[in-house]
C-alpha cells in the first residue's frame, strides 16, 4: 500500500497568520506556501514562533488574524479534529496505559474502522517503521527511538493531509538522532507526504528539508532550500544563524553602481555587490571561504593570530584584525603550516564569497 | 465558525465547547449555590439589627467582657490545690473571652503541633536507627480518626489518677505534684494530640524533598549540626511546615469535640466554636444573629490564616526549585548524642502522643474505665455494633450518606481539577481553584448553622426535604451529603489535580489531533490515566466523610432515625456514665474503616496514601 494512493496530500498555505499571547505577539504576520509532497522545515531559535505556528497548523491553537488554507478549503478555525494534520509531538504522547497496537490503532478505532481493516493498517505502519513484532509492547518498554517511530506510526496511520514534526529529534542522543533523520526522510521519499517539520538545528534542517523557512521573533526572515538559504542569506540573522560564520560591522565609504568599497576597522574591502540602501552594513564571510594562502580575485586582511584551534577533520584559525576577530576553517594542515599564536596572518578572501548586507536595527 | 473572545477569555477555549464549558460551570454553579450564597445569606442577617444594616452584633460581641476580655483575664493557668491528703498543679487556662480565647488556643495548638510535627518528622526523615521500622508503623497510629473518644482518653490520661501522673509522678518521681489539666489547657492538649501529625506528614514530605545537594554544599562550606538545620534545612521545609500549621490552625478553631468532651469544666465552653454550636442545640436561639456574627468573627480568622499561607506558599516556592531526578534522601546514622535524645525524648513523647488512640481500643474493650487503667475485659460493645438496632442505623446511615457523598465529590473534584488545571488562562480558572480549596478555611459549624439559615428561609429551598424546620419531611441525610460534598472536596480535589498535572497535555491533545473529541479524549485518555487518583480521593473522602463531626452533630442530630455515627457518639459520651465505651466501639468501627481503606488504597495504588487525622 503506497499512502499518497489512498489520500490525497495537500498544499499548506499560510496567509499573515498573528497570534497573540496576552500582551506578547507571538506571530507577526507569517505568510507560507507549503507544496504537495514536500519535505519544509521551519527552523529558528527558541520563541520564534515555529512551534506556534505548527500548532495553529494542527489546530491545536487559533490565530489571532490571518488565514490558513489546505488546498482550496479554508481551515483556519476547522477544530483540530477535524483538521487531518496530525502532529507528532516532542515528547512523542504516546498513551503509557495502552500497548503499541492501541496506540497506533487509535486513530482509527474512532474513524470506526471493522477490526480487521484496523489490524492490517497497524501493521503496515509497524512495518514501515520497522517495528513489527513488538503490537503488545507498552510504551516504557521501548527506547526513545522505537517510541518515536510509534509516535510517527500513529500519525501515519489515519492517512494525515499533511504530517507535522515537532523537534522529533530533540530528545534522542546524537548517534540515534543521525539515523531517525535518514529514517525520517525515507519514510517521506517513499509516501510522497507533505511533511511540516520544526527544529531549532540548523545543520538537522539542512539536511532533511526541500525548503527551510528561517524564523525569527514571530516574522518569517527567508525562505528557500537549503543551499539558497546558506549560500545566500538574505539577512544578518539569516547569515548568523546558519552555522558559524564571520558577522563584521562595517560602513560602506563608496558606491559604484552595484558595487560597493566597505572599510572596518584600518581595513578596507573594495568591489564587493551590494544594493541596500543604509550605509551601515555587515561583512559575512564563511570561514571555510576563507583562505590562508593567496587566491585569484580576492581581497586580503593581515592581522595577527588569536588562537589556533584543531578539530581533527579541520582546524580553525582565528585572527585579530583591529578589534575585530575572524574564524578561517580548513581541512589542510598544510595551510595552517607553522602558525602560532601572536603572529602575523594573512586572510584570503574570494570577492564572490563576501556578502553584505544592510545592518539589522537592534 | 470563528474565535469568539468572551468564550475564550472565560473558558479558555477559543471556540465553545460543551464539556470544557460544563467542567467549569458544574462545579462554579454547586459551590455557589451549596456553599457561597448559604454562607452570604446567614452572614447577611449579622449585619441587620431592627430591620436596618447596622453593626449592633459586632459591638455587642466586641463590647462584652464575655466575648472579648483582653485587659481582665480571669481564671488561672495553673494553680496548686488541695485534692483529698495531697496537693496538685491544676492546669485551667486564663479566660480572655470567647474571641481571644478561640485565637489563643489555636495559637498554643499550633506552636505544640509544629514542634511534635517537626521533631519526629525530622528524625525519621534524616536518621537511621534501630527500631525505625516499628517508629514508622506506630507514627501512623495517631493518624487514625475517632471523634470524641480520643479527647475522653487524653481526659482521662490527664487527671490526677491518670496514665502521665502513674508515669511521672509514682513510677519516675519527676514531679513534685501530680497533675490535672482540664478547660482551656485540656481542649489545647487534646487539639495538638488529634492533629500533630498534619504537621509532621507536610514536615516529612517537606524534609524528603530538599535536594540533598544543598545541605551537602552548606556542609562542604563548613556548616553542619544545628547551625546547619537552622540555616539551611529549616528555612527550605519551613512552607511546607507553615503549611500543615495553619491547617492546624483552622481545624482547632472549628474543633468541637475537645470542647464538648472538657465541658465539666464551664472555661472550655468559652470557646467559638463550641458557642455557635450550643446556641444551635438549646433550639430557641437559633437565628440569633448574634451567632451569625461570631460565625463571621471566626470565619474570618480561619481564612485570615488560609489566605496568609497561601500567599506565603505561593511566594516560596524556592522548595522545588532543584533541578528534577531522583535523589537519594539523606540518611545518617544517630551520633551517641542524637541517640540518646531520640530513644529517651522522641520516641517516649511519640507512645504518649499515641496513647488515645489505643486508649480508645482499651475503652471499647473494657467494662469501665476510673483509675489509671481500664477494668474488665467485655466483648459486649463490640457485639453491640452488630446487635444492636439503633447502633446498625447509624453505621448504615454513614455508609449510605458517605457513599452518595464521594460520588459527588468525585464529579465534582474531577470537573474542576480538569477545568482548572487544563485551561489556565480562562478567567473563571482560578476563581473555580480557589471556589474548590476554600471549604478548608470554612468550619464545619458554619456550614451547618448557614444550611439552617438558608434551607429554611430561601426558596425554592424552603419547606422542602432540606429545611430543618419542616420538621414532618426534614431528611437531615440530604442534608448531610451536600455538607460532606463541600467540605471534603478540596482534599479529593488534591489528590486528582495532582494526578492531572502528572498527565502532560499532549497526551490528550495527541488523541484531539488524531480526532477524537474533548468527551472522547477525556475518557480514552484522561480518565483511566489518572484512575489511581480518582480512587485515592475517593478513599480519602470516604474516610473524612464517614468521621465528619460539626455538621453531623448539629443538622444530623435533628432526628434520631437519620443520625450519623458522629452524632450517635456524641450523644453516646454525653449521656449516662458507662456510654463512652460503646463510642469507643464505634470509634475502633471508624479506625477499621480507615485501616482497611488505606490499605486498599495502598494496594491498589502501590502508592503512599496516608490521611491526615481531621474531624
């Protein structure tokens, strides 16, 4: 039985949902379009309002303002059971007072399935999660992991519109993380199922999703894959929160067209692209960008060595430059060569690898 | 359909919903109609005087040296007299007046109480001492309730041929005199014998929670022994000490029993408690607004201590602030010092602090009872409980009225614990909360003297079953149960609160999610996770119901087919001389109840219930 044969997926749309808590605004507005089939992930630092807006999804919560739509059908104020988006939650909710089969048949005992169809349907999804054989087990006689895959087994089993994933990793250890993140994904490859997941690791959502929307303080800062949205930040807070990154405070002191010449400290950065309008600015460069040997078309800093730091795989170096300090990361020994602390450094940067972006307002 | 605000800023829920609206109104709706407006009506008549609001009762009770005496005491607190060839220490107790008197002896109570409660809570929570075991076994003892009976022992412990003079004056030779202690002081020593151990359970509980790192660090730097306790340990158990104070507090202000049982001596009747209550049985001064207005009087110290503990609870809460995970308790075991103090103080003052209760078993058993020890062993009491008719009446009546009483209680304390518990931010929340704990601050003897007031005068109400005064069809059992209903609730309502707040709501917002409705998640869910506590409560109501005495003897002692065991005990030990021992049969009938309700509740919980002594 493939999922996607029996019920039909749906597109998520989210349009200037608010929410409010009391005198706090949770959600400023958050407009999402979600496709048919797609793995999106919101991600975001704690009380940015993924969580939140997940719930509004599930229908566990109401919007303040705003619509939301699954397909064409207005659901904004559809009760949560009525809704088809099943959520798995945190902290999985499994039922400890009922088995692994009751839990998963839940759902469909009160669709009021006959017996038999409701047998066959668990143990399709017991299957899927690769845990047959344990329908009598109780939930504390389970691992985090297997209760997790039950938690998802519950949900997949009333054939949701769209599945919602709540930080399902969080409270795995790191080893067991890895593998339900791959489990995960192969479960939504072969169903072909909408997936909503939420998780504050940037380097989880990265890895799992289609599209990441970056979240901050209840406003939605980027939207894109992956890669767009760690290549090509959109904005201060999208840049710093993708993965250790160079964040430099800057001025631009000339313009030309799209290009710009910015100075920081003694240091000056010509023929970088930029086409905001304030003058105050920040430098982000990744330090695996960074070189420490010369390079065609790129800009060059020289400072002194702060400390040298060695991961195994790779080894940062972090240089002062003024006040102002910056991470280099490479995977060559050889690169690092004879450096020490207290000496002079050069850093290479490739002009293409530098992006500027207007300063946030604090 | 859309969020509508005002069902939302009530209920909690954006959109209506029937069962999240019921568990808030049932249970609002029977509280203010069986508690809160009984209670206005009858405090309403204290603030009228010839037909105008006027505050004429409360001057003439703060205006009578009867009432309120607080510059002329008169009586003694102890005095040497002559009793037959020898001389005794009497113990009586100075008479400020009915008002200060009341306060006084709560006042004493508790001080007494915090310091048996707190020492043998102490010990048992930190030392491991040969014998600890069987101190385990024989603290529980004290917790077992039987109205009346109890006081007669500590009575008669207490006279001059009594148990503490054969110990202390014949066989150990440490008083000069022997003693007597009758009026205020008796009524002051039976309260803290009935009701130390509410402080020593909220104590225990309270030592067994501190994170055994924090006093381990105070050692670390240097602290250890008393300065230790005083620094460290004292100040973290202290809200939970305060706690099982004030609680104290309120139940010897409403405490009828020692008053009645020490009336001989006419200082124990200057009491409120036993005041409102007298003015209810001589008949003709029901209705006295006066009356009324003592009830308002101690109504309002009774809450004055609720709402301070509860204020200074809330704002310490540092007790739990630990990180959670299990912790081993500190446990050491005595230095030969602490050894000493705990075989030759604690524990001697624990088996005279026990004694009433065994007291009462010798009673039931015994032919009479006039020196130091009861004489002639006699089955006949016992027998009587099931021979003889009017005794079976008043256990069928109990049982009947307990019985129908948790039913609603359990309705009750589910809805409002599911209510108030589940949907924090409705307006109505805390309202319902603190609707559902008050009856703890409400004495009983008001209840009782408000259900007169308004059973009689309010319709639909009046010249029903309900009014007392419709003597032809009064049935004092209704009557009965709503009292039971309300004053029990706030302990079953704990027991299923704290269950509910163990069940994290995403397991019923799971089963919402996957589609089932709030009525559907409620009982899938809900229900049978928190079973266990839904029978601790009821265990738990079960037993204070069946030994509830102010309402049982002042509504429930109308007519003598519908009494309940409390009142048939009452009447028992202040009839002929020889009755008490068929009270103590009934009373060692209510500690089987007990024993077998905390056993099963044990049992089947497989957790620790204990209950906390009240009447």
């Amino acid at each position: 039985m493939v999922l996607h044969e029996v019920i039909e997926m749906v597109e998520v749309k989210l349009q200037d949902i608010v929410k409010r808590f009391g005198e706090t605004v949770a959600l400023k507005g958050i407009s999402l379009d979600i496709k048919h089939g797609e793995l999106f992930t919101m991600l975001g630092p704690s009380g940015c309002g993924k969580s939140t807006t997940l719930r509004i999804i599930a229908g566990l919560e109401y919007p303040d303002g705003g619509k939301l739509y699954f397909g064409d059908q207005d659901v904004t104020y559809l009760p949560s059971h009525q809704k088809g988006a099943v959520l798995v939650f945190q902290n999985y909710a499994l039922w400890p007072h009922m088995s692994v089969f009751d839990n998963v048949a839940y759902g469909l005992r009160l669709k009021k399935m006959s017996k038999d169809e409701i047998r066959k349907k668990v143990e399709w999804a017991l299957e899927l999660i690769k845990l047959k054989g344990f329908e009598d087990r109780y939930p504390t006689q389970l691992s985090g992991g297997q209760q997790q895959r039950v938690a998802i087994a519950r949900a997949l089993v009333v054939e949701p519109k769209v599945l919602l994933l709540d930080e399902p990793l969080s409270n795995l250890d790191a080893k067991l993380r890895l593998e339900m993140r791959s489990e995960i994904r192969r479960i939504q490859r072969e169903l072909g199922i909408t997936v909503i997941y939420v998780t504050h690791d940037q380097e989880e959502a990265m890895a799992i999703s289609d599209r990441i929307a970056v979240m901050n303080v209840g406003t939605v800062e980027q939207v894109g894959t992956p890669k767009e949205i760690y290549e090509s930040p959109r904005t201060e807070f999208v840049a710093s929160f993708m993965g250790k990154t160079n964040v430099i405070p800057a001025k631009v002191v000339e313009r030309d067209g799209d290009h710009v010449t910015v100075e920081f400290e003694s240091f000056r950065l010509d023929g970088l692209h930029y086409t905001g309008k304030s003058d105050n600015v920040v430098v982000v460069v990744r330090p695996e960008r960074i070189r420490l040997k010369p390079t065609e078309n790129a800009v060059s800093l020289t400072g002194t060595v702060d400390l040298i730091e060695y991961y195994g795989f790779f080894v940062e170096v972090i240089g002062l430059f003024g006040e102002v300090r910056m991470i280099a990361r490479t995977i060559s020994d050889r690169e690092v060569g004879s450096l020490k602390p207290m000496q002079p450094v050069t850093f290479y940067i490739n002009r293409g690898d530098i992006i500027v972006l207007p300063k946030e307002q604090l | 359909m859309a969020v509508n605000k005002w069902v939302e800023r009530f209920f909690g829920t954006p959109l209506p919903d029937g069962v999240v609206m019921t568990s808030f109104l049932f249970p609002l709706l029977y509280l203010l109609v069986f508690l809160v407006i009984p209670v206005l009506v009858m405090l309403l008549t204290a603030f009228v005087y010839n037909g105008h609001v006027s505050l004429y009762w409360f001057k003439s009770i703060f205006g009578s040296p009867y009432y309120f005496n607080p510059l002329h005491p008169s009586g003694f607190l102890v005095q040497l007299i002559p009793y037959g060839n020898q001389q005794i220490y009497l113990f009586s107790g100075w008479d400020f007046g009915v008002v200060i008197n009341s306060i006084l002896v709560s006042i004493s109570v508790m001080i007494l109480t915090t310091i048996l409660g707190v020492s043998f809570a102490f010990v048992m929570a930190r030392y491991d001492f040969p014998g600890k075991n069987i101190v385990r076994i024989l603290l529980f003892v004290p917790l077992l309730v039987t109205p009346f009976v109890n006081v007669v022992v500590v009575q008669k412990m207490f006279l001059p041929n009594g148990l503490i003079n054969w110990i202390f004056y014949q066989h150990l030779h440490l008083l000069p005199h022997p003693i007597w202690i009758e009026g205020l002081v008796g009524v002051i020593v039976a309260q803290s014998m009935t009701y130390y151990p509410i402080v020593y359970l909220n104590a225990y509980a309270s030592f067994i929670n501190i994170d055994p790192s924090l006093e381990e660090q105070a050692e670390n730097l240097g602290s250890r022994g008393f300065h230790l306790f005083r620094t460290v340990t004292f100040p973290l158990a202290l809200p939970g000490i305060a706690a099982g104070a004030a609680l104290v507090g309120i139940f010897s202000l409403e405490d009828l029993a020692a008053p009645i049982v020490f009336q001989g001596s006419a200082i124990a009747k200057k009491l409120m408690s036993f005041q409102i209550y007298s003015s209810f049985v001589s008949g003709f001064a029901i209705g006295n607004p006066q009356m009324a207005a003592l009830a308002l009087v101690m109504l309002t110290i009774a809450l004055i201590i609720f709402l301070t503990i509860r204020w200074y609870v809330g704002m310490k809460q540092y007790a739990m602030l630990s990180k959670g995970g299990r912790w081993k308790p500190r446990v050491a075991k005595p230095r030969p010092l602490q050894a000493a103090i705990i075989y030759l103080l604690v524990i001697p003052t624990l088996l005279i602090t026990i004694f009433p209760q065994i007291g009462v078993i010798l009673l039931a058993f015994s032919k009479r009872w006039y020196g130091t020890w009861p004489e002639g062993f006699t089955l006949s009491h016992m027998g009587s409980l099931l021979t003889q008719p009017d005794i079976l009446r008043v256990i069928e009546n109990s049982l009947l009225y307990s019985t129908v009483a948790i039913f609603i209680i359990l309705l009750l304390s589910l809805t409002a614990s599911y209510a108030a518990g589940r949907f924090k931010k409705a307006r109505l929340a805390p309202i319902l909360d603190s609707l559902a704990t008050i009856p703890i601050a409400v004495p009983g003897i008001v209840i009782a003297m408000s259900y007169f007031f308004f059973f009689s005068t309010v319709p639909p109400f009046k010249g029903t079953a309900l009014d007392p005064t419709n003597l032809l069809a009064f049935f004092p059992g209704a009557a009965l149960i709503l009292a039971y209903s309300i004053r029990r609730l706030p302990f079953a309502a704990r027991s299923i609160s704290a269950g509910i707040q163990q069940v994290h709501v995403s397991l019923e917002e799971a089963a919402i999610n996957l589609g089932a409705g709030r009525w559907k998640a409620l009982t899938s869910i809900l229900i049978p996770m928190i079973l266990l506590n839904l029978l601790g409560g009821a265990m738990l109501s079960f037993v204070y119901c069946m030994s509830e005495t102010s309402v049982g003897i002042t509504l429930g002692s109308i007519n003598s087919t519908w009494y309940p065991i409390t009142a048939k005990m009452k009447e028992l030990i202040t009839s002929a001389v020889g009755s008490a021992n068929l009270a103590a049969a009934l009373g060692v009938f209510l500690m089987l109840v007990q024993i077998l309700a905390i056993v099963l509740a044990n049992v089947i919980t497989k957790q620790r219930y204990s209950f906390i002594g009240l009447t």
